[in-house]
C-alpha cells in the first residue's frame, strides 16, 4: 500500500466468503474427522488450520 485510499481495497480483499465461515465452523465444532458440505469432503486434520484462519478473518475483517 503507498496511498491511505488503499487501505479499505486491501481490507476488502480479505474478507472471507459466508460459505466458508459456515463450513469452518463446522469443521471446528465436529467430533467427526470428515464432514461434507456440498459434495466436497473436509477432513478435520487436513483444513483445521485453514478453519482457524477462515474464522480469524472472519472475525477482522468481516464477511462477502
């Protein structure tokens, strides 16, 4: 960023996508090591860093 105008374009960038939160949530929240959203598998030990980071976004920088 070089210009102060940047700064919500670069904010808005990271805002995550409602989707995203919801199946972030679910992952964190499940006892289950896989869950299904969609028809797209998430396995607990492979995305929860990714659900961590999707709800720490989340909670900065809002959702789209």
């Amino acid at each position: 960023i070089i210009h102060p105008s940047q700064i919500d374009i670069v904010h808005n960038s990271y805002k995550v996508d409602k989707k995203d939160v919801k199946i972030a949530k679910e992952l964190i929240g499940t006892k289950n090591a896989i869950i299904s959203y969609n028809g797209a598998m998430y396995e607990k030990s492979t995305h929860i860093n990714w659900a961590k980071i999707v709800i720490k976004r989340e909670q900065i920088y809002g959702t789209i």
